[in-house]
C-alpha cells in the first residue's frame, strides 16, 4: 500500500505522550523537586502567575516542571486549570499604598519620602556568569548572605512602615487628578468583551499579558515620531494584603494573606482636562510578582491607549488582542494543525485561474 | 497512560461549571435567534489550544449529556490526531458515547468538513472557526466591521470580489467562502469547502459556529437561506473533481483528498469524509454477496 | 430657476464646533466679532449659522481663505462629521421635509450613495487607491444593487470615458494616475449612481493650469447634460467665477455675503469680499 493519510490518531498521540515523558526525564539523577522550582526559579514563577492571572506559585511551579520549563506553555496550563475554579468570593480592594515594600525606585525625585529603597534587584550587577553556582551548598550561601547584609536589610528585621505613594504626592500638589471612582468593573474571564472596551478590562488584559509581547510593543511605542519618553514617578514591589468583607458582620474583614506584585506608575506629558486643568497623564501597571519590565511595559501601553493617536499602541484592538499570550501562542501554533482542505481548496481555485490565463494568453496568440 | 486521575473526579461534567454553560447556551440561543450574527461570549481558557477548536468545544460542553452520541472529525477524518485529542477529552468528562458514523450521532463537532451524509432535524453540527468575521479581510478593525454589519454596508467585500475577477478572471476565494444568512447577515462558514457550502442552505439540522480565541459563537438554523456571495454572470462555483473518484470506495460524489503517490509517481484520490468512505465500501461489499 | 421652485438642497442655521464649547460660546453673538474662535473655552465654530438654497442645475460657489470653514460645511453636509446643530433638506428625497442630519446611519448611507457624490481635494479621501478605478465605481454601483460584472464594467467604462481617462486604464488603480486623473477618477465616481447634487471641495487645488481647466470645463459639461446642481468650493475666485452662478463669501465661519457672482465680482460690499475681488484683478 502506498500512502496513508493521518490515520492511528489514538495510537499516534500515546505514543507522543510516551515520548514526551522519556525526553522530559532522560539522563535525569532524580526528578526536579516543584518546591525547588517555585523558590528558585522566582523570576520564572513570577511571570508564569502574572501571565496565567492565577496567583498560585506552587502551582505555577508544578506547571512548570510539566511544561518542561516553558512559560508560555505553563501559563496555559494554569489559565486552563483556573477558568474551572468555582468563584465563591470577591476581594475588597487593595490598597497598594499599603504595600509592605520590598523595593521602590522613583526616577522622577531624587528623594522620595521614605527615601528610594533598591531591594533585590540585579539592574546594576554586571552580567557575568556567575560559576560558583555550579557548587552552592544552599544553607551555607544563606547563613554567609545574612551576615554580610546590613542590619536595616535584613528581611527577618525589616518592619517598615507603608511609604505614601509618589502620586500621591502628586496628587496633593494638584499635579495629577484623582484616581477615577471604580464604577462598573468587568471581569474578563467572566464577561463578554466588545470594542471598545471600558479601562477596568483594558487593565485586566494588560496585566495577564505576555511580557515579551507588551516589552516590544513598549518599546516601539518609545521608538517612533509621536514618541514621548514616559518617566517612572514610582515602582514598587512588595506584599499587599488581600482581605474580604466578613460575611457575620458588616464593617469587618477577614484577612486572607499577602500576596507580592509590581505597581509602576509613569507620567507622561501633561494634558488639559475638560475642565481647563492642566495636569499630568499617568500611566498604570500592576502584575502578580516581581516582573518590573512587563509593569512598566503595562504603564506605557495602559496611556497609550487612553490618549489619541495613529500610531499602533494606540489601537485598543492591535494591543490587547495580540499581547495574549494563551491566544498568540494557540493562533500561531494551530498552524501545525492539517489543513488539507482549504489548500485542496486554494489549488483548485489556482488550477482554474491558471486556465483561464491560459485560454487567454491562446486566444491572443491566435 | 495513568498519569492524571480521571477528569470526571476532579472536574464538573462536562468540564465546565453549569454557570459557564448556561451563559453559552444563552449566547447560543441568541445565534440561533438571528442567523449568521455573530454573538460575542465569555470564552473560557480551555485545555486544549487556542486556535485548536475551544470555540467549537465549549459549543459541544455546553450542549452535550449523557444521552448523546458524540462524532468528532478534522478534515472529514475522524481519526485525525486532533479530532482523537477532542473526542478524548470530552469522553474524559462526560459519560456520552462515541461513533465514527455521523448517522448514529446526535452531536458531531467538525473542522473544515460537512458530512456527505445530509445533517437531520435531531442532529446538531458544530464547528470550529478560526476567524468568524468575514469582513476581517477588507476591515481590519472589529468596531468598524461591526457597524458594517449593522447598517449592512457590504459593498466593501463586493469590490473585494469584483477586483479578484478583474485580476483573475474568477473570484479567487477557496475555502471558508462568504455567503449571506437569510438576506440579512454575511457570515464566515469556516474554513469548509465550497463543496460544503451548499448543504447549509435550507438544511434540516441545526449548524453552530463556535470561535473561542475570538469570543463569538452564530448559528445557521434549520431552513434558513443561505447564499454564497456571487455576481450574476460569475455565479458561485464549487471545486472541480471532474473525471476523478476515490480509489478506495469508487465515490464520484464526494469531497476528494488528492494524494500523490511517490513510489509509484502518481496523484490518486480518496474520499475526505472517511466515516462514508467506509460505509460506502461496506455496502459495496455487501452488494458483492 | 424661479423663485416658485423649491430648493433642492435646502441648509438653514449650520453650526459646526469643533471642542466642547462652553457657556460663552453656546451662544455665537457672544464671540469677539471678526473670530470663530472662543476665547473662554478655545471651541472653533467653523460653521457658524449657515444658510442657503441650492437649486437643481444651479452651481453654487462657496467662497473663503483657509479655515474660513467653508470645507467644514460640504464635509457636514456629506456627513463625514456631525454637525452641532441646523438642519438640511432634500426636496427629491422623501418629500424633502426631513431634517437629513437626523436621519439613521442607513439612511446617510443612502443619501450619499444616491443623492449626494463628493469629490475632495485630496483624492486620496474620495478613492480607494490600491483598487483599480473600475473598481472604485464598481463599489458605489454594488452600493446601489448592482450585482452584474458585465453591466458594472460597461458602465464604469461610460463614466470614464465621459471623465477622458483611456478605458485601457481602467483596471489599473489610481495611485499609479497623475493628480489630474485622479481628480477625474473621483469625479467619475462621485457621478457613478446620477446623484442630483454634487459637492466638489477645492477639486482645481494644486493641479497645472491646463489640467485646472480641462477638470473646469469638465464639470460644466456635467452641469450641462445632467443638471447636476453643485456646490463649488474654492479658495480661487476664479475657479468661482468660472463656475457659479451664485456665490457665497465666508470668512471666520460666517457668511458675510451672498449674492449673483456677477453682482459681488463687480460690486461687492463687504470689506474683505472687496478685498478678495481686489486681489483677483
């Protein structure tokens, strides 16, 4: 027999899955511990939650060593196993002035109150490969890093105070409105979306995408003509405390624990409100974990698409419906997926228009 | 493999929650309500790609119970590796049956094909689309392309079709060819062949149009017209398969795979539509005693 | 034209602001004469309590420097943005008594693919470049039903002929004409469904002298055969002088007179309007 068509699906996708497993553990001493992931490979965990909207970094991690490393494949898992979660509360709103800081950096004032904390970070670490790491004994490494850090850096000591925001202080100097009353959320995974959309979705979409797409579309966005040069009023990371209303008595709530996040706040050229006032533009980023790049990223896009222009990041529709990453990711690779009847299609319409120029190119010679 | 616990213990039936599938079968009844409009819906993340056909699954979840009988095909092929990946998963959550026989199913999900065999009034046809605006092409912007529909301004994807005659000599579109749902909406019947395009007018069964990474579910229902865009002199034309026939069953009237034989250096054709290939051979077969 | 005809195209009372206007300004009499700018809240009322009568066959000269507001009016007229208030009537269009700015989006559809064609002064506006030019009167014969290849061809090749552009172009697009072409592309296009009225915004602007006088003598024709009536928009008093029959001088979004274009050539009362004939001579 000659050639088959794709038949022995069932047999064919086993086999894959087989195989997939071997290739994931082969010249494996043992397996990758998910615990060792999600506290080692913070960075990844981090994007992995802020791409997938689920703030689960042990599940984030198991996605992960699943995912064989692939955050975008990870984050797919996690978007997945979420939109079957039963949604039986909804939190009060955080307060990000009430983070517990870990890091905060302003590049608008050289002094902030509360002074400009660097925090871990390796902006200025040179990017040298560090070999050492080859042979870490992990409770050594720890035990010499406490001693050298200073005392008022020592994560176990550290009790600061919650800093006002840099907007904030804007806002009292009436350089900036104030924040616009939260009327009207939507809630993406749960609403259907029609363009153009209100800002709470933008923002949601914004916050859940992918970081190398909004770092690219940033940059572009800093690149061109129209472009202006966002300055960073404030980027904070640290824990922020997610409560709920008491469900047995009204004016009380519950604490259900802290979770970490990036807040970012930009300005950028001023502008005159409809009331004559002339103030400041904001732009606004907040992602699960620390991801600076992608909060930052988020704060230009986010007053992007709030102001007027012709330029791409302008377009609501170009930004939030590429920047996804489960949607980018799916699109682009259903390619891989047969399509033998649109090309079947495609060369009978070729076939018939190769005729027709043939019977012409006939004609004329006669 | 037993590598996870079944899904029927971890998870809802049918995958998701019934909050989830009531809001799409709303949506749906919607669709149904004004054919070739394109609904928008919450589309759930899912766990298959996207782009692979959450669209038409969360159609098919929504709809499905424990009385149906379930046919999924890609490309006409029932054992196509993602119309198995799809049947899989359904299976894993729910307790329906499954066939390859799209006559003894009362729910088949499909990519790219219509069966042969004609859809009845029991059965309902869902498909997966990839891109569910036909005006995407002349109108890159979902707000414009909105208020096209709405005033029914198609002049756009006429000139579209005008200019491609003028160049080609013929409307050069292959598959997923745009027609007109009940003189009222244009619409996208997914990438299937103009060869199929014809059963969707004034059929019996119930055809449902599900696109999860774009959020928008329609329906052509029973009895509704529905005509491809075609100028009077250069009427709407169907793949050509003339003097050709499948080499397994003998089908002159069916849609054909050409395939090409390397060894033997020919193109030879099979029927796509592998369910009726069989039981044309069957009965072939059975006409042979 | 007797006075006992009615208007075909009847406008009463435009007003066009750009900006959200404000208390000040909601009120036109309270701007500094001589300005359509509103010193309180920075709105620019382009048009500014516009009235007029077009008549069938008659062409209608709208005359004014830049940002007189003169391409404000004929872009409201064609609805390509909403006017702030006032009304226009179409007398050949459902018994003419309804206000056409109020109508739906279908029914402005309507009117500017049966009663109204424009043609701009930047043809890139008014055509579809990437398309052939066949194709860019196709799109307003499909607009209005036609569904035959054969006779959308054969009459896009009438218009074009009528227009002087070689039929072996017409399945080329027009980013490949000269402007002049392009102008007479726009204008075939405009023509394409008969429509009685015609709104040509500064269509001489920026062309050769002799490509200017052949598109001027081209719209007289159409005039003459059709009884087309037309607005003519120019910065030129003599592309008007030309044309019009009657004229209407705007300046700061005002109509500050109106009149035969005989009349106010000769004898023209207001300063800048004597001004303007001053610099013509």
């Amino acid at each position: 027999m000659g050639y088959v068509a794709v038949t022995g699906g069932q047999q064919a996708i086993e086999t894959a899955n087989l195989l997939n497993q071997w290739y994931r553990l082969k010249d494996a001493d043992h397996a990758l511990e998910v615990t060792a992931i999600e506290k080692q490979m913070r960075h990844l965990v981090d994007r992995v939650i802020s791409e997938s909207g689920l703030y689960a970094p042990n599940d984030a991690a198991l996605a992960l060593k699943q995912a064989e490393g692939d955050p975008a494949e990870a984050a797919f898992l996690l978007r997945a196993y979420r939109s079957t979660l039963e949604r039986n509360v909804e939190s009060l709103t955080v307060d990000p002035g009430q983070m517990r800081v870990i890091r905060r950096i302003s590049s608008a004032f050289k002094d902030i109150p509360g002074s400009q904390i660097l925090g871990p970070t390796a902006d200025y670490t040179h990017r040298l490969l560090n070999f050492t790491l080859r042979n870490e004994e992990a409770q050594a490494a720890l035990k010499s890093v406490l001693q050298q850090l200073p005392k008022q850096d020592n994560p176990h000591t550290d009790h600061r105070q919650p800093f006002r925001k840099v907007a904030d202080l804007l806002r009292a100097q009436g350089l900036l409105s104030p924040p616009n009353a939260r009327n009207g959320l939507v809630d993406i995974t749960r609403d259907k979306l029609t363009f153009p959309v209100p800002r709470s979705a933008k923002l949601q979409l914004l916050s859940r995408g992918d970081t190398g797409a909004m770092t690219a579309l940033a940059c572009s966005s800093m690149r061109e003509h129209t472009a202006q040069h966002p300055t960073v009023a404030e980027l904070r990371v640290g824990y922020v405390e997610l409560t709920v209303a008491y469900p047995l008595a009204s004016n009380e709530t519950l604490s259900l624990g802290e979770v970490m996040v990036t807040e970012v706040e930009t300005i950028n050229s001023f502008t005159k409100k409809d009331n004559g006032d002339v103030q400041f533009q904001l732009g606004y980023g907040l992602t699960f974990g620390q991801n600076e790049t992608k909060a930052i990223a988020m704060a230009i896009l986010e007053q992007r698409l709030e102001t007027d222009g012709t330029s791409p990041t302008h377009d609501e529709e170009f930004v939030l419906l590429h920047v996804d990453s489960i949607e980018a990711n799916g699109f682009v690779s259903h390619l891989k997926l047969p399509h033998y009847i649109t090309f079947q299609s495609k060369l009978d319409v070729l076939r018939q228009a190769q005729k027709l120029a043939a019977e012409k190119t006939d004609h004329q010679e006669v | 493999m037993a590598m996870h616990t079944p899904l029927k213990q971890t998870y809802n039936y049918a995958f998701l929650d019934e909050g989830s599938k009531k809001e799409i079968r709303r949506a749906t009844l919607k669709a149904v309500a004004i054919p070739g409009y394109q609904v928008p819906f919450a589309s759930r993340e899912m766990p298959i790609g996207r782009g692979w056909g959450t669209g038409g699954l969360q159609l098919t979840l929504s709809l499905i119970g424990d009385g149906d009988t379930l046919k999924v095909i890609d490309q006409g092929n029932d054992d196509s590796v993602n119309a198995v990946s799809i049947k899989k998963l359904v299976q894993a959550c729910t307790n329906v049956a499954v066939t390859t026989d799209a006559e003894q199913a009362t729910l088949i999900q499909s990519r790219h094909r219509i069966p042969e065999v004609p859809i009845r009034a029991d059965q309902i046809l869902v498909f997966q689309v990839p891109i569910p605006e036909p005006l995407r092409f002349v109108e890159p912007k979902e707000k414009k392309s909105k208020h096209l529909h709405a005033e029914m301004d198609y002049s756009g994807i006429w000139l579209r079709l005008y200019e491609d005659i003028v160049k080609w000599g013929k409307i050069s579109i292959g598959a997923d060819y745009p027609a007109l749902a009940h003189k009222r909406y244009i619409f996208a019947p997914s990438p299937i062949p103009r060869y199929d395009l014809p059963k969707l007018h004034q059929a019996e069964g119930l055809f449902l149009f599900g696109a999860g990474r774009e959020k928008k579910i329609y329906a052509i229902p029973p009895y509704t017209d529905v005509e491809p865009l075609a100028f009077d002199d250069y009427p709407f034309e169907v793949e050509h398969f003339e003097g050709c026939s499948c080499r397994l069953c003998g089908s002159t009237d069916s849609f054909l795979d050409e395939l090409y034989d390397e060894a033997a250096g020919q193109t030879f054709y099979q029927c796509s539509d592998t369910g009726y290939c069989r039981k044309c051979r069957e009965r072939g077969a059975q006409h042979g005693k | 034209m007797g006075n006992e005809d009615r208007p075909l195209l009847a406008v009463r009372h435009l007003m066009k602001r750009f900006g959200k206007g404000c208390a000040t300004c909601r009120n036109p009499q309270n701007l500094p004469s001589g300005s359509s700018h509103c010193p309180h809240c920075g709105s620019v009322l382009a048009c500014n309590d516009i009235s007029f009568d077009l008549y069938e066959g008659e062409i209608l000269g709208i005359v004014g420097e830049s940002g007189s507001g003169k391409s404000s009016l004929v872009q409201s007229l064609y609805f390509d943005s909403p006017v702030t208030s006032g009304s226009a009537t179409i007398a050949t269009y459902n018994k003419g008594p309804r206000n056409i700015f109020l109508e739906s989006a279908q029914q402005k559809r309507y009117i500017r693919n049966h009663l109204m064609g424009m043609v701009y002064q930047n043809p890139w506006i008014g055509l579809k470049m990437n398309f052939s030019s066949g194709g860019n009167i196709a799109e307003k014969l499909i607009a209005a039903g036609d569904f035959n290849v054969r006779a959308i061809r054969s009459r896009a090749a009438d218009l074009l002929d009528h227009v002087e552009i070689p039929i072996t172009r017409m399945d080329e697009a027009p980013a490949h004409f000269s402007g002049g072409m392009q102008q007479r592309v726009q204008i075939s296009k405009a023509l394409a469904n008969k429509p009685p009225i015609l709104l040509l915004d500064e269509v001489t602007t920026g062309l050769d002298l002799s490509v200017q006088a052949r598109v001027l003598d081209l719209i007289r024709r159409i005039q003459r055969e059709n009884r087309t009536a037309m607005l003519v928009v120019s910065h030129d008093l003599g592309v008007i002088r030309m044309l019009c029959d009657r004229t209407l001088v705007m300046k700061q979004g005002r109509c500050i007179e109106a009149g035969l274009t005989d009349q106010i050539l000769e004898d023209p009362q207001h300063t800048y309007t004597q001004l303007l004939v001053h610099s013509l001579l």
